[in-house]
C-alpha cells in the first residue's frame, strides 16, 4: 500500500467517524429520526467504500 493510499484510507476513516459524531449531536438536538436515518445511510455507504478501497488498496500489495 502506497503513502496515497494509507493517507485517503486515513482521510476516509476520519470522515467516517466524524459523520458518526454528527449524527450523535443531531439525536439530542432531537433532529428528526427520518434525517437521522438519512444521514446513516450515507455513513453506511461510505463504510462500504471504505472497506472496498482497503480491499483493492490491500490486493495492491500482493
């Protein structure tokens, strides 16, 4: 795995958990569950990129 590729790995993961942050302050703000559960869906795909990338990043390597 190159520099680049640990570096938006990082990058990635970092958005990841600040989005789970975000969506923690907005339920007790008592933001509507329906937008809640919007912004989890967009946390969810981009775990799913995350994952995908650390994959291909990964396979890199062999």
């Amino acid at each position: 795995m190159t520099i680049q590729q640990k570096a938006a790995l990082r990058d990635q993961e970092k958005l990841i958990r600040e989005s789970l942050e975000r969506i923690a302050h907005c339920k007790q703000l008592g933001i509507r569950q329906q937008t809640i559960d919007k912004m989890i869906s967009l946390v969810v795909r981009a775990k799913a990129d995350y994952d995908d990338m650390k994959r291909r990043f990964g396979a890199n390597d062999e």
